[in-house]
C-alpha cells in the first residue's frame, strides 16, 4: 500500500475538481487529483465553454491560447416552433470579454486546466486511479482510498473535495441528505454531419410533440433529443427507421443523412437527475459541483456551475489550506457562497421543465410557442435576458487567488 500526504486530495478531473486544482495548486498549496479514467478523452459530456468561464481564462491570462483551441463560437441561439423561427438567445450584449459561448469538446478543455496546472510542482494528478473509499478518524475525514495503475493507495490529506460527479462515490459513502427535486425527461444525445447548406444558427426545434436542440459544431451537428423520463426503451421499441423519420420531420434538411445514425450505439442517454445535497460538507470534506447539485441540462449550464464552484473553493479556502487544515465554518462558507446560485438556476430549470417542456412534449397539436418566446421573437432586447443567465449566471465568481510564485516549477 502506497500513502501519499498531501493539502487537499481532490477526487474527480472533470471541470469542478480541475479548476479547483489548478487554483490551489497555482496559490500554492499541494493538492493532489485523483481522477479515475486514464485520459480526458471519453464520451460528450457537455461541450459548452460559457462567455463566464472565458472569463475566468482572461483572469487567469490564457485567453487567447485558450481559443487557439479548436472550437466553434456560438453568438446566437434560434428557435423554431412549427412556422414561427426566430433567434431566441442573444449572447451579443453580454458584458464579458467574450460575447459567445465556445463549443469545444470537453477534453480538450480538461486537457488545457491540467496543462496550466502541470506548471506547479505543487499539483499532483493522477489519473487512472479511482477513489473507492473515505479514511475517517474521531468523526473527521482525514484521507481517501484508491485503486491506482501500480496497486491500492491512501491519500492523506487536510481536506478532501469530492468532485467525482453525478454518480459520486465519496456522497455514497456519507450519510449527507440529498434532495431530489425530479427531473420529467432525459436526453438523447447524437451527432449528424453537418452540411454547408443547413441553417446557420444553433437552435431549439420544437416540432409534432418533439423537442430538439442543435448545436452547431461546424463540421457536425450535436443534437440532444429530449424524451420523457424513461422513455428510451420505447423510442427503440418503435425502431430506428421511425426515429429517422421523427428527426427528418423536425429538421427536414437532415433527410440526406439521418442513415448516418445507423445504430442505437450511436446514441447517448443522459439520464437527468436534479438533486441538491442539503449540507455540501463534513469535518475534513467538501464536496462541489455535480457530486453537491447535479443539475438539469436546460440551459446547458452544469459546466458552468461546476467551474465556478471550483472557483469559489479555491477563493475561499486557499489562504488557509496553504497553512494547514480548514475549519467546517470554512467549509460551510464555501457553499454559502454558492448555494444561492446553485438554487435559483435550478429552481428556474424545474419551472422550464415544468411549465414548457413536459406540456409540449408530446403535444403533437401545439401550434405556437409559450408567450415567453413569442415576446423574445418580437422584442430583441428581451433575448439579453437568458443569455445573461446562460451564459453568466447567477453571482458569477472572479479568481481572487493569486499565483505564488515559488509554487512554480
Ligand atoms: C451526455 C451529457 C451531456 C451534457 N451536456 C451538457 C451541456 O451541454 N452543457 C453543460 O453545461 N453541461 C452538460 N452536461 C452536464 C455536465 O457534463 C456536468 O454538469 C459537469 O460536467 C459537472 O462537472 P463536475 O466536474 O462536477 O463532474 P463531472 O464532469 O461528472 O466530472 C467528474 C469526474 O470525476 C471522475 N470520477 C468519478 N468517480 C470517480 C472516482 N471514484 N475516483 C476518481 N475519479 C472519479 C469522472 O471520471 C469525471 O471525470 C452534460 C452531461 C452529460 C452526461
């Protein structure tokens, strides 16, 4: 058995823990990340790199290697509701460096955080190496055991943040309260290739009783098809030919390609889950991101608000954690700060879900969009709105941790 002692142990390399990571390892203090898979690149997970985490990028003074990346910048987001098209989401106004959503695929987001962070001899990222359980003395977590590529470890550190997700293993083995607060559909997620002539805005299609969304990735579509929970057994059991056929009834343009969906295999569920633990902490754990409040893929913000828990963490806690252990009133602070808007975005996801999604769903004689829309169709000004809240949130976090530089290499 190997023991590792270091700060703060982050379990989970996706965009809470890396960003967490990368800030306290950057203000100096020793963090090391655990994250199970052996690279970044695995599944879309959400490719949405919001005009607030560009932000975050100039902060941190990467901006402009940052969009040297591959990616597709989204200004405006369309609707389209039987005849009625108009755009819907105007990130144009936004008051942020960047007045557009960056599409790029998750990976190479991940991939860039952990090339930032790999500068500091501070940080410590392992991957291929599962957490599997909590080390606990006198009521505290104290550390965290994993299976790593070499054999089982402990870490061992002041504070553990638990970043490891929606299906989060560290919340398991707590007896923190999780509120469900119900999630109506799950998506369905697939690309199709894209073709010079399709319309040139990504968009929300609502359609015969279907919802859809398309995202411009330049050479491809990525399409989220939303059902009802549960429904994917029966969307097979009508077989993939009527599938094909529902999606050419949305978007008549991809008649040309549909085929290029050949099997089920091709399809990602996203099973949505909305949920929000009560009490986000424990003496000597701290959990963030999906693990704390998985949220509901409207308005694709779950990276977003992952990224800056990430954030708030590091502002909050690294002056201390460079010294030594962090209190529970310190932990507390930390999801004080962020509950708020963790709540509010949630609770307007579940009205979306609610009060436009699950009565249009399915309603295949629906003939024109909520009033909401109709009046974004008909007063520009009203498309700034969700744009603020998609594209910057509720009380967006700023770094206010500083690089020590001593911690670099
Ligand atoms: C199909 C799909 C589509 C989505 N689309 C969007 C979208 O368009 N926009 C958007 O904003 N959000 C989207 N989301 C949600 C978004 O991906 C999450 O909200 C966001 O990634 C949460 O970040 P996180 O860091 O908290 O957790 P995650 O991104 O889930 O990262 C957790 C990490 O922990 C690792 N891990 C898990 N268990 C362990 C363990 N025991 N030990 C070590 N490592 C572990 C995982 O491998 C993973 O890398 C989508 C999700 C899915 C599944």
């Amino acid at each position: 058995m190997t023991t590792v002692q270091t700060r703060c142990c982050i379990t989970g390399g996706g965009p809470a823990g890396m960003m967490a990571g990368l800030l306290l390892a950057r203000a100096g203090v020793p963090v090391t990340v655990l994250e199970k898979h052996v690279d970044f690149f695995r599944d879309f997970r959400g490719d949405t790199i919001h005009p607030s985490t560009l932000e975050l990028m100039y902060e941190l003074g990467v901006l402009d290697d940052f969009l040297k990346l591959p990616h597709k910048n989204t200004s405006v987001l369309s609707m389209r509701f039987g005849a009625f098209e108009s755009e819907m989401v105007d990130f144009r106004h936004l008051p942020t460096k960047c007045k557009f959503i960056a599409m790029m695929p998750q990976w190479d987001f991940l991939d860039f955080l952990s090339g930032l962070a790999r500068r500091y001899r501070t940080f410590d990222l392992r991957m291929g190496t599962e957490a599997t359980g909590l080390i606990e003395e006198d009521g505290a977590v104290v550390g965290v055991r994993a299976e790593g590529p070499d054999g089982p470890l402990e870490i061992r550190a002041d504070l553990v943040i638990a970043a490891d997700g929606r299906h989060s293993t560290l919340r398991a083995l707590t007896d923190l309260e999780v509120d469900e607060l119900g999630a109506p559909i799950d998506v369905l997620w697939f690309r199709l290739p894209h073709d010079g002539g399709d319309p040139e805005t990504s968009s929300f299609y609502f359609e015969a009783g279907h919802i859809v969304i398309m995202l411009d990735r330049g050479d491809y579509w990525q399409i989220a098809w939303v059902i009802p929970k549960g429904g994917f057994d029966t969307v097979k059991a009508k077989g993939l030919a009527a599938f094909h056929q529902d999606l050419v009834k949305v978007a008549p343009f991809l008649s040309d390609r549909v085929s290029a969906l050949a099997d089920w295999d091709g399809i990602k569920l996203l099973s949505v889950q909305v949920d929000r633990l009560r009490t986000w902490h424990k003496p000597g754990l701290l959990l963030i991101g999906d693990a704390a409040h998985a949220m509901s893929p409207i308005g694709g913000v779950g990276v977003n608000l992952a990224i800056q828990d990430g954030v708030a963490a590091a502002n909050l806690l690294a002056g201390k954690l460079r010294e030594g252990p962090v209190s529970q009133a310190d932990l507390a602070r930390v999801q004080a700060r962020r509950l708020f808007p963790v709540k509010l975005t949630q609770k307007l996801q579940i009205m979306m879900q609610d009060q436009v999604i699950r009565p249009l769903l399915g309603d295949a004689e629906a003939d024109e969009p909520p009033l909401a829309f109709r009046l974004a169709g008909r007063f520009p000004k009203l498309r700034r709105l969700p744009a603020r809240v998609i594209g910057v949130g509720v009380r967006p976090e700023h770094i206010e941790t500083h690089e020590d530089p001593a911690a670099l290499i």
